[in-house]
C-alpha cells in the first residue's frame, strides 16, 4: 500500500475557496473518519461537515477511485473556505489521521508513474503554470496536448522499423526476406533527420513564445533612452531628466504585446568617463546589449548614421522627432517622439521582425530547452548513422539507430533516467 499524501492544491492566501487535495490507496478511508456525510458516488462534489480538533468546518468533497483520477490514485478534494488557517486546519486533519505531506510536483509524479502522463504532458502543464502571456499559455497546452509527445513517438517507429528489418536481414540471413537495401534504410533515416531540423528550427520562434523578445535600450547620454522605457510601458518607470548620466544601473520592464512579452532594459548612456559608477553603469549597458535579443540604438541627431558595435540584430531610433528640421538621414530607421509622439511602432516592427504573428498559427513549437538538447543529440547521432550506412555493417548502423531511438525516448520519458523524472516534478509546486 502506498502512502497517502495531501497538500493545498490551490494558492496559499486570502480567496475564496481553498482546495485540499489527498491521493493514495488510503485517501478515501482516512477523508471518511472526519467528512460526513461522505459523498455516496465518486466524482460528485457533496456539501459536508469537515471535523478538525479546533472547529468544524462546512466544506464540499469530492472523491475519485483509481485509476480515474488525476493521479491514477483514489483521490479525495476538499473544497473548503478560503484563508491560511482554514486550509491549515484541513491538512492536519489529514496528517492526523494518516496522511503524510506531499512533496513539490508529488501529485504529477505519481501519474507520471501510474501511466496517466507522460513527460512532456508533465513540462507543459509545468509551462502552463508559469505562462504570463497567451502564447506561453498555448505553447504549454501544445505540449499537454502530447503534440509534441505523438511526432516522437511517430519517429520513434520509424525506426525500429528499420532497425527490425535490419536485424531481421542479419538473423535470418537463409530466409528469403525482403531486405532493407542501405539505400532504402538511409532514405528513410534522412527523412527523419528533416522532421528532426525541422522541430529544431522552431526552437528560436518557441523561444519568444515562452520568454518573449529581450530588448537592450542603448545610445549617447540624454537622447531620451529612459523617457523611452516609460512610453513603451505607459508607465512612468525611469528617471528622466536633461543631466548627462541619469541613468546608471540597467533597470528591466515587461510589457506584453498582441500576446508576446517584450523585457525592456533601459541602460546608462554610454560616453567616455572617469566616474567609477557611471564607468560601471556604461559597462552593464554594453553587456545588456550584447545578451538582448535586439538592441533598440537611440539617437537624437537626425544627422547621426552610426552603428552600434554588437553582433546583435539593432534598430536604429531617431528620437526627438518633434525637434528635428529636417528628416533622419537613414531611411530603414524608425523616428520617433517619446516625450510628445506614440511609440507602438516600435512594438509592431520587433513583432514582426520576430515573426512573432507566426507563433499564433503554428502547430508545435519547442519551447523547452531539455527536448531541444534532446532533438541536438538526436540529430548528431543520425547524422553519424547515415553516414555509416556506407561505410560499416548492418548491425553497427542497427545499434546507432537504437540511440538515436534512446535519445528521443528521453523526451517522452519512455527511456528517462530517475533524476531527469526527479528534476522535472520538482519544479512543480506543491500540490500539483
Ligand atoms: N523634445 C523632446 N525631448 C525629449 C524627448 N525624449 C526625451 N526628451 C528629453 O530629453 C532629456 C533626456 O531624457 P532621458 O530619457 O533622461 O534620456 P536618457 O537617454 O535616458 O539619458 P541618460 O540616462 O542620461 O543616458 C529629458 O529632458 C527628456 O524630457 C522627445 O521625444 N522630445
Ligand atoms: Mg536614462
């Protein structure tokens, strides 16, 4: 018999209800000595009366009989008030009558075990958790939805399709079986290598997806950097005024745009200086650039066609628009007015050099970095077999392919060792 676990499944604070949530062989003996009436069927919420040693409590409880259940387990939930105490007060009612404290993620892992998810279903609901914009949201049910999980599986088929043949060729080499010619066998390992580039390829589109575009605000002293920031937010943020060198440390804000997450970083304006804090501040601004995604290079001299040195992609921005005689010398800049004029076009060119209107209407994405180092390795292992097709025996070929198979196992967990199950629960919070 398993040991039966229980935690609050919603978030800890003042709300309306609070969810308890018990799972184990157990639960449903241990909720019946202090819920009554117990709920005469499963999976029907019934309005009780919850017993703790300090008050009783008019609670809802529902409970579920394995397999049935989120976590293949029986199950019972109490819905009860909301507040610290009164769910407190529930989970040691439980405690003391046999149940013991969950671990993070314990109610994920035990349906991991239990067949009723599988790895990545587990990463998308951790990413559905975490998801502050809707395409984090929509990448995180890609993966619950086991998207991901069915075109590995697929692959997965695939080849030990060919690795059955082959081995079938080499063990019964007197049948007259129909044997895989290299050419066929490296035919269709080169077709899975494209639908493996092809995920791969996804990978920077899944990035914005999940973590939105970082943007480095960079440029001279004064040519409104900072009142840049706070347009870009609507909010009033940064410090602005007309001294040189307001701005010292970098100061990073989010905003969301036509569901994607922009990470502004206004930094401090970057000149020759003997200031050891500004000396300071300017480095920071030049390492923000060189770790942004884009670099926004602002300037308030419509003469100005410098470029700012980073390997990074950079938009050039003439700002003070409202000042300016004439027009900017270079025509594939933006210009724009921060302290008078609007600033979305800033937004709808990053959007769109990011293709980030692709993110809506694409089937998969990668977002996790653990399935993209899984896919690399995967690839560099079948590069290695279909090269070997030509130059070694059937059954070296046939054993390469069983890695490749192992590596993209690990994505779905059907070949993942016990820390990398251990890793990805405990990133769940408690109760989940
Ligand atoms: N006319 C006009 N003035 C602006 C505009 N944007 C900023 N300013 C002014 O320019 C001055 C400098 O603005 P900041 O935003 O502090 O400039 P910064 O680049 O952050 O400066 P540092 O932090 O010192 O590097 C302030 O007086 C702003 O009000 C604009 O679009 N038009
Ligand atoms: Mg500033």
């Amino acid at each position: 018999m398993n040991k039966t676990i229980v935690a609050l499944s919603t978030a800890r604070g003042r709300a309306a209800i609070s969810v308890v949530r018990m799972s184990g062989d157990n639960s449903i003996e241990i909720a019946k000595q202090f819920f009554r009436p117990f709920p005469q069927k499963p999976n029907l919420l019934k309005l009780g009366t919850l017993t703790t040693s300090h008050f009783d409590e008019h609670a809802m409880c529902v409970y579920f009989v394995a397999p049935h259940s989120y976590t293949g387990e029986n199950t019972v939930e109490f819905h009860c008030h909301g507040g610290t105490a009164v769910a407190q007060a529930v989970i040691e009612t439980c405690l003391e009558h046999g149940a013991v404290m969950a671990q993070n993620g314990e109610f994920s892992k035990r349906a991991f075990i239990n067949g009723k998810q599988n790895l990545t279903n587990a990463e998308g609901i951790i990413e559905m958790i975490d998801a502050e914009t809707a395409s984090a949201a929509k990448a995180g049910a890609n993966l619950l939805e086991n998207k991901l999980g069915k075109r590995i599986v697929a692959l997965q088929d695939t080849l030990l399709d060919i690795v059955s043949s082959c081995e079938a060729a080499l063990d019964y080499p007197e049948e007259d079986l129909e044997l895989p010619t290299v050419e066929t066998s490296k035919q269709k390992l080169t077709d899975i290598l494209c639908k493996i580039n092809e995920l791969i390829s996804t990978a920077t589109l899944g990035k914005v997806a999940k973590y939105g575009i970082d943007v480095a605000i960079v440029g001279k002293p004064n040519v409104g950097k900072s009142s840049l920031l706070n347009a870009l937010l609507g909010v009033d943020r940064a410090i602005v005024s007309d001294i040189q060198g307001t701005t010292r440390d970098t100061l990073t804000e989010s905003v969301n745009y036509r569901d994607i997450r922009f990470n502004f970083v206004d930094t401090a304006g970057i000149r020759e200086s003997n200031n050891e804090i500004e000396i300071e501040g300017i480095k920071r601004a030049r390492k923000a650039a060189d770790s942004a995604d884009v670099v926004l290079h602002v300037t308030d001299d419509p003469t100005d066609r410098s470029v700012y040195p980073t390997i990074r992609p950079q938009v050039r921005i003439y700002n003070k628009s409202d000042l300016f005689k004439s027009e900017p010398c270079c025509v594939d800049s933006l210009v724009v007015s921060a302290k008078y004029g609007d600033v979305e076009i800033i937004k709808e060119t990053l959007y769109e050099m990011f293709s980030a209107q692709d993110i809506e209407t694409s089937d998969l994405l990668i977002t996790n970095e653990r399935h993209l180092s899984c896919l690399k390795q995967a690839k560099l292992q079948l590069t290695e077999a279909i090269a070997d097709c030509d130059k070694t025996t059937l059954d070296v070929v046939a054993n390469e392919i069983k890695q490749v198979w192992q590596t993209l196992g690990q994505i779905t967990g059907t070949d993942a060792s016990e820390d990398v199950i251990d890793r990805i629960y405990s990133k769940f919070c408690l109760g989940k």
